[in-house]
C-alpha cells in the first residue's frame, strides 16, 4: 500500500438472491478494504443478462472510491469481497451469481497483466456499466480512447432496456 490515492470505479452487478441487499453489503466492505474510502454511489438499474437468455435480470450500479491500494490490490480485495458473499469463480462467462465486483477505471491507469485489466476490456459497449457511471462520473476519460463516460453511453446500444430502480446506498441523516 502507498500513501498516493487514486480514484477507482468499481461496477456491481448481482443477478440471484437479494440482489440489492447482497450488493449493498458489497459496497460496505469494499468502503472497509484498507486504505479506501467510498467518494460517490449510483442508483442501481434492472437490466437483461449478457450471455445465456435463460438466467435473472441483473441489478447494476458503480461507485467511485479512492483508494491508496496498488490496483492488484484493489482487485484482491474485491475477489475475496465477491468469494465472501457466495461467488464462487468459473471458467464459464457470463453465468448468474450473487455478485460482480469489477475495476472498470483506476485512475488514468492502463493495466494488461493476466487477470487485471484496466480499463475494463468491455465496459465501453456495456450500457449497464455505462448509465450507473454516467451517474457518478460522466466526465471521467477512458485513458486508452480519451473519450468520456458520457460520449461513450450516447453511442452505446442497449440503454432502452435498463429501468433506474433506487439508490445503491441508503442515505443516512
């Protein structure tokens, strides 16, 4: 751990189980990983799965955190967060689960080392990562592409098919 911070976007999806409640608990111990502090947290949005027609709708939302972790250690963090509410990890894509914790930006980073990518290798044509970032980041760059949150959600397919539901966290007084 380092003492620079860093702003990271973390999208959460869950699609079995209570799926709100499950990604609420998500956002609580990523807030707790060393070094990290929960900056901002979109509404989750009802979208259709990617991958097999046959499973749950998702739940999806993003939150920025900062963080002093290295991303490496970001992302073990959010594995053992992910294995800890009932993930368990399979070579098959795109299957239903309790929950998806996945880095899509680390600051301007731009990391290709086995299992880490950032930024996410996909998030520019997923309009379910999109609309919750386009919440709590529209401005931030896609460091590869340059282009912002919002530019790519405007050309990104699919929005029609989101339904914004609530807010991730519950606001407290």
């Amino acid at each position: 751990m380092s003492n620079a911070r860093e702003h990271a976007v973390i999208a959460l999806g869950a699609n079995l189980g209570d799926r709100l409640a499950t990604m609420r608990e998500a956002v609580a111990r990523i807030a707790r990983l060393p070094g990290t502090s929960l900056v901002a947290a979109s509404h989750t949005f009802d979208t259709a799965p990617v991958g097999p027609p046959d499973q749950p709708r998702y739940l999806n939302a993003a939150v920025v955190v900062e963080t002093s972790l290295a991303p490496r250690a970001l992302l073990e963090g959010l594995l053992a967060i992910e294995a800890s509410l009932g993930r368990a990890r399979s070579a098959t894509r795109w299957i239903a689960r309790p929950i998806d914790l996945d880095i899509i930006l680390f600051g301007n980073a731009v990391v290709a080392d086995g299992d880490l990518q950032i930024p996410h290798p996909r998030f520019r044509e997923r309009a379910f990562v999109l609309l919750p970032m386009a919440e709590i980041a529209a401005n931030a760059c896609d460091p590869v592409t340059g282009e912002t949150v919002e530019s790519l959600l405007r050309a990104c397919p699919g929005r029609a098919d989101a339904v914004r539901v609530g807010p991730l966290v519950e606001h407290r007084a």
